[in-house]
C-alpha cells in the first residue's frame, strides 16, 4: 500500500511529468508537503493564472504539464489558462486542494466557498474546458485517479482532480500496471481500406503536397511526419498554430499556409495540389486568414489524431502514425512531384542608426536562433513578425494562435525552460501583453532561467489598432520603464538593453548570443503603427465590412 498523494505523483511521473507549478494555500499544503519529499519539484508562481500558462508551456514540450492551486479562488484563478489548454490540445493536469470530507459531508459555510453547502460548483465550472474530472475519495482514489489522467494524456487535453486535504495520506494501492498500456494497432482491414484508397489517390498526383499543423506535435508524430515528407519527397507547408513541426531549413519546407494571407508560392502548392495530405488541421480564423482556405475536393487525405478521412470516406480507429506510416510506404513505392523553390524574403540593407522598425527587428530576432532554441511569441506583432521567418533545424515554437490569451507567453516561457534547460528560450512579446503577467518575470529569476526575452514596445495594443484603425485613446498603455524590471523582480544580473535604432538592436542581440548563461531583456522601441506585413495582409479580413 501507499497514499493517495504518493500514488498521484507516482502517476504524474509516468507522464513524463517532474515538475509541479503553483500557488500554495491552506487547502494544498498537506499535499504540498509530500510533493516536497518526493520526486517532483515544486515551481512556485506569483499566482494561479501564472502557473496555468507555465504549465502549458511546460506540457508542450515534455508531453504533459501540471499545476497545483487551492479550492474555489485559486482553481477559478486559473481557469483562463485551463481554457487555452483546452483549446489548443495541451494535457494539463490541475490538482486542487480540496476542503475536508467532513466539511463537505456537514454542509459546512467554509472559506473559498459560497458559503451555501455546494461543493460541486467549481467542478461543475470547469466541465466546459476540461476532458475529465474528478473529486477523489477514499474508496475509489486509485482506480479514479487512472481513469483521468489516462483520460488528459488520450485526449491531450487538461483535467481536474481535486483531493480532499484529509485524503492527502489515506491508504491507496501500488500501482498493479502501467497508466498508459502499450498501443493496440489497428486492425488490418481498416488500414488496408486506408492504404488501397491513399494508393489510389497518391498514384494519379503529379502536384502531391502536405500541409501540417500543431495536433502533429501534440500527439508525437514529428518523426512519422518527417519520414513521409522524405519518402516522397513532397513540398511541405505548415499552418501557423503548426510552425515548427516540420523542417524548415529542409529544401521541401513550402512555407506557411494561411489561406488569403499565405505567400504567392505557398498558396498554390496547397490548393492546386491533386493529392494533399492534411495532418493535424484544426482550421480556426486565426489560422485559415479568416477563412479564406481552400483544400483540393477529393483530393485531401485528413489525417487527424484517431481517425482519416479521404474524401467522403472515414477510417475511425486510425492513429495519426499508423496512417503516416502507411503513406510513407505509399510514398516509398514512388511518388511524382516537384519541391517547390521559395523566393528569398525580400531584406534590404538598413543604415546603422535608422530608426528601428518592424521589418528590420524580425529579421535581426531570426539571425539570433540557433538550431534546437525554443522561440515562444506572444499572438500579436511578435508571432505575426516571426511566422515568416524560416528557422533553423530543431526548433520548438510555442504560441497561442487559437486562444490568443494576453500575457501567456511569458509565463509559457517559464514552462520551457524548466521542462528543457539545456535548450535556450528565446521570448518574443509585446508590452501590452508583457504588463499582465510581469510579475513571473521574478520566477524566471528565482528558478534560474536564463531566456532572452525581447519585448516590443509600440506603445500598447497595436494587432487591434491593425485591425481596428482609430486615434481612441484604448489601445494606449502606461509606459513602463522596462528595462529596469529585471532587478526590480530580482534578477540583479540580468542583461538589459533599450534600442531604438538597427545599430542599437545589433549590439544587444549580440550581447546576447555571446551570454548564453545570462537573463537577457531587451526593449525594442518601434512605432504604434509600424506592423509585421503579414499582420497588415490578415487583419483587414478581420474588419467589419461598411455598412451598405
């Protein structure tokens, strides 16, 4: 026998999970106290959101993530980050610190509640943005516990498990058997039905593409996907929820689709292609231009994470790798087609003291990445700067394309660099969404992380004034002094800079690359209506039509 609390931890490890984020409260601390004598590692953060967004980060690079919080106001305080978990397939598991069984039992009128008896609320609250959840009690602690975090693992997507504070020791069995069982194959009709009718399609193309997107990474098919791109060899184009999940330094990488707004020789490789191998394609508007995509009728094999479809044909029961793997096999027998040839993003050589823009600072950012860096970009100008740029071998790159949550990335990088320290982060993020979540800046300093983190500072909220042109003063923001915030949230050996001109901004950047073991913030000074050409292209499809 062991606890229930040994036993969680013991499970969260089998996820590849070493790492728990949190903020500490009465409800937790028992169980925070067997975490601190056990194998995982406890981050603390300056609040409940923050430990959300860190967790999610985290999650996306080692497989799953989790957080710590307490009952009711601290569980509530970070369900914005659940949501954008839930949203974009990122496994999170949230434990909350749960009152007693007795008060539970009693009705009783106790803190962080409502005061009213209902214990269930909050659960009931995160049914909307979690795949499973559960209360755990002493009878059924063990098999429950299985059920959900199997569950948050199948389905990447977030969980809620909230333990009692007086179960925290309460005897559990040992683990019998693995929490996750090895893969069952599927059977062989149905991958033969996938394969004759892939076979058939592939051998009529001459214009064969891929097209790859983020569900690609969340369900570890990297590998499988660069085996079939290699096999063909075909052209392979990536959504923006999906960049990075494909060689881009390969000379099959066909650049990013994102409908309307792709560039002119991407577009057409995806939409005149007579076989398009779709994987991992969630469309939303922020990823298709608005809705402006186009996918080949008939001609699209949807490969998704359990299941294909070909035309009208549905193969249920497929994972995402077995059907990759038969279409490598496919692809082996011979393929047609020709790689594309991308046409060099337009550079221009820029005076040393001209006045920083946009197009220079993106451009600069992307010298910086080396092979294997983690670039996280807030969804605003910095992804919409970094999209086009073509990164080197091994790079991750997180952002929240589909969520879009103000201020995630920040505590997002945090995640990274405590899932993978020996890989560098490297943090685009605008000063208007830096100033709701700066406090974790002071995490990153008390962990030891040693990111670069550039924060573009346009004078508050430029995507929406990109999208909604007005002189209303809303999108404005206070001015912060930014580079005096690393000490003042304890990282006195922090690098920091504040450039204004391209000469500035090189001299930082190289500051930084030759400080690999130093926290490095640079505050890039651009103008409030100077924006990445993408952003320009995309957001008018955001604007409402004139009245008539």
């Amino acid at each position: 026998m062991t606890t229930i609390a040994a036993r969680l931890v013991t499970r969260l490890r089998e996820l590849g999970i070493e790492h728990l984020f949190g903020v500490p409260a009465d409800y937790n601390l028992d169980f925070l106290d067997r975490v601190y004598a056990s194998e995982l590692a406890f981050v603390g953060t300056c609040n409940e959101l923050g430990a959300a967004y860190a967790a999610d980060g985290y999650a996306r690079l080692r497989g799953a993530g989790a957080l710590v919080t307490t009952f009711g106001v601290g569980e509530l305080g970070a369900i914005n980050g659940i949501g954008g978990s839930y949203a974009e397939s990122v496994p999170v598991v949230q434990i909350v610190g749960a009152p007693s069984t007795r008060a539970v039992h009693a009705r009783l009128p106790v803190h962080h509640t409502m005061a009213d008896g209902d214990f269930g609320r909050f659960e009931r609250m995160h049914a909307e943005v979690t795949c499973d959840r559960v209360t755990l009690t002493a009878a059924d602690a063990a098999v429950e516990m299985d059920r959900v975090l199997r569950a948050c693992w199948t389905h990447k997507r977030p969980v809620r498990i909230a333990l009692p504070c007086d179960l925290v020791d309460h005897p559990a069995p040992q683990p019998d058997e693995p929490l996750l069982p090895d893969a069952v194959p599927p059977q062989a009709p149905l991958t033969d039905a996938f394969r004759a009718r892939a076979a058939a399609l592939l051998a009529h193309a001459s214009r064969p593409a891929v097209l790859a997107d983020h569900l690609v990474e969340r369900h570890g098919a990297h590998e499988a996907l660069a085996d079939l791109i290699a096999a063909g060899p075909f052209p392979a184009a990536v959504m923006n929820m999906g960049k990075g999940v494909v060689d881009e330094s390969a000379p099959t990488f066909a650049g990013m689709y994102v409908g309307a707004g792709s560039g002119p020789a991407t577009r057409p490789l995806v939409e005149d292609a007579d076989c398009l191998i779709a994987v991992g394609v969630l469309i939303s508007d922020g990823n298709s231009g608005g809705f402006t995509h186009h996918f080949p009728a008939g001609r699209t094999i949807d490969v998704g994470p359990y299941a294909s479809r070909i035309g009208d044909t549905e193969f249920p029961g497929l994972p995402m790798t077995d059907a990759l793997a038969v279409l490598t096999d496919i692809a082996k027998s011979g393929v047609r087609g020709k790689l594309p040839r991308l046409p060099a993003r337009a550079t221009r050589v820029r005076a040393p003291h001209e006045p920083l823009t946009q197009a220079a600072l993106w451009d600069r950012f992307a010298a910086l990445v080396r092979p294997g860096d983690v670039v996280v970009a807030e969804q605003g100008t910095s992804f919409f700067g970094i999209v086009d740029t073509r990164m080197p071998a091994g790079v991750t790159v997180v952002g929240q394309v589909l969520w879009s949550s103000i201020g995630y990335t920040l505590p997002a990088a945090l995640g990274t660099c405590i899932a993978a320290p020996q890989r560098r982060t490297l943090l685009a993020i605008g000063d208007g969404s830096f100033q709701p979540t700066a406090q974790e800046l002071g995490t990153i300093a008390r962990a030891g992380a040693t990111p670069v983190i550039l924060v573009v500072n346009n004078g508050g909220y430029t995507i929406e004034r990109a999208i909604h042109p007005t002189d209303a003063p809303y999108n404005d923001i206070a001015p912060w002094r930014y580079t005096d915030l690393p000490a003042a949230f304890g990282a006195d050996h922090a690098l920091t800079a504040r450039v204004t001109t391209v000469a500035e901004l090189d001299a930082a950047l190289e500051t930084a690359g030759r400080n690999p073991d130093r926290l490095v913030l640079v505050e890039a000074v651009v103008a409030p209506e100077d924006y990445p050409g993408r952003l320009a292209a995309i957001a008018a499809k955001y604007r409402p039509a004139p009245p008539d």
